[in-house]
C-alpha cells in the first residue's frame, strides 16, 4: 500500500529542523574504479568525509556498508540479519516515535533509497528527502560541518516484513513463468550485454525487462519523475500490478528507485534480488542473456 509520507520535499524538510524526533540521515557511499588485480566491480567508500565537508543542519551519517551490511560474504551491501541491522539503527536514535529522512549526495537517490527498503523491511516507514543534498545544496538552503552530533540511542523494534529480500532460486523461479516480472534497473546498455560488464559476464538475467533508475529521476534536479511517467515506463516493461515483481541490478541498490516509485504506485508484490549481478554474472551455472 502507498505510503504518501514516504517522499519529503526540501520545504518540508526545512521545516521539520529542529523538531526532536526527527532523525536525519546521509546515506552517501562513493563508487570508485577498482585497484589493479582486483575482482571487485567497485571500490566502495562510505561518504564521511563529503559529509563532514557539509551535510543539512542536524543530520547524522549512516555507513552503509559497514555496520548495516552482511560481513561474512565477499559480495556488497547484503542485508544483514535482523539483529545485526535493527542494533544498528538503534545505535543511531531510530526508535518508536521517531521521523526518519534519508538522503545522499550524487547524481542518484539510489543510498537513501536502500536504507529506505532495509527499514521498510523492518516493518520502519521511512521517508527520502526529494533531490538529496544536491538539491538542497542548490537551492542555497543552511548546511553545517564536522561529523555531526550524535542522536541519543534507541531501543528499535523490528517487526520484518516477510519476502522483501529474496535469492537466486526465487530468480531461476520466476525466469519466464507467467504471473512473474524481473526488474532489471541498471542502463540499457548493461541490460543488453553491450561491451564489458564490471560485474562479469555481460548481460542480463533471462525474460528479465528493462526500467533503468536513471530514467525515473528528472535530469534538471534529480527529483523522482512524475508518477505518471513513471507508471507508464512500468506498463510499457510490461510491468503491471498482478504480478510479483523482483526487482535487480548490479548489487541492490539501484533497484531499490524502482522499488521506491513501484511502492509509491501502490504496487504489493515487490521484492529485491539482494545479490543482483554481483551474484548472477560471475557464476557460470546460472543462465544469462543479451541482446535485445
């Protein structure tokens, strides 16, 4: 069911400042190139430096690849178990009664937007701040530095919602079988296997559509696109409200934009494929296509 606070202007952000309960989060992670001999996609780096540099007045900073990811497994940013990531936020202030707004620096909303969907998996409803610090930046709006004060911990109390997490059997599952849509969000490109993949074995999972996160942000400010667009870039994937979708891209993250529109189109049945293409192209087992 559509959740209508799940999205938060600028001007309403300005003016919940202050207020006790809200908790205020950067999400931001950098993506930079690989060191030689690496098999890594990606070097990952949690944005505490961008964020002591300037962050909105209040905010705190969440690393999500640390503490809020699986530790035991080579691949990225894995949902943790329930402990682990409902200690965590707790650590952080989030708790009964509290207003969570998440956000990031960069060209895509994709960070807040998964902190967004390991909350709501954890039965929290959380909100994102439209545009993110960019767009907060550019508007001239007050920013504060250093790494932030932080908010007093709390006791979080997790209430998992079943089937928001799902692995590569629910995948091979659904490849072609009616009732079922795979989401693929990486670009166009990716999705056709054109050139090398960073993932590995270029391509995309089979019967799997195309709906890239790019596309459902405006260019000018990165604000979400209209939900009517975004609804009619969904039907014309095919990808309509009676059947289960999963949605995926390279290490679950910018999936979760689509997810984030799909929920805010009141689509039920959505579920992310945590692993994505960091699992799927480099295992060889598993089926792959390319092409149109």
């Amino acid at each position: 069911m559509r959740d209508p606070n799940a999205l938060v202007s600028t001007d309403q952000l300005a003016a919940m400042l202050g207020d006790p309960n809200l908790r205020l989060f950067d999400c931001t992670t950098h993506l930079n190139p690989p060191p030689p001999g690496s098999d890594g996609p990606y070097t990952a780096l949690p944005g505490f430096e961008t964020f002591a540099a300037a962050h909105v007045p209040g905010a705190n900073f969440l690393d999500l690849q640390g503490e809020f990811s699986d530790q035991t497994t080579k691949l990225r940013f894995m949902m943790a178990d329930v402990a682990q990531v409902g200690g965590a936020f707790g650590r952080h202030g989030v708790g009964p009664g509290t207003k969570v707004v998440l956000y990031n620096l960069g060209p895509m909303v994709m960070w807040a937007t998964r902190a967004w969907w390991m909350l709501r998996s954890l039965g929290f409803d959380a909100a994102v701040l439209d545009g993110g610090f960019d767009k907060w930046k550019a508007e001239g709006r007050l920013t504060e530095t250093g790494p932030g004060k932080p908010y007093a911990p709390a006791q979080f109390a997790a209430h998992p919602r079943p089937g928001m997490f799902v692995g590569r059997d629910a995948i091979l599952a659904a490849i072609d079988k009616p009732g079922n849509v795979i989401v693929n969000a990486l670009n166009n490109d990716l999705h056709k296997g054109v050139g090398p993949s960073r993932y590995g074995r270029p391509g995309r999972i089979p019967s799997s559509v195309n709906v890239s996160a790019a596309t459902l942000l405006k260019p000018a400010d990165k604000t979400f696109t209209d939900l009517a667009d975004a609804e009619a870039k969904f039907l014309a994937a095919g990808v309509t409200k009676d059947k289960h979708v999963i949605a995926y891209c390279g290490g679950g993250i910018s999936a979760t934009v689509d997810l984030f529109l799909l929920h805010q189109l009141g689509y039920d049945d959505i579920t992310l494929y945590d692993a994505s293409m960091g699992e799927w192209a480099k295992d060889t087992t598993l089926p792959i296509a390319t092409g149109d």
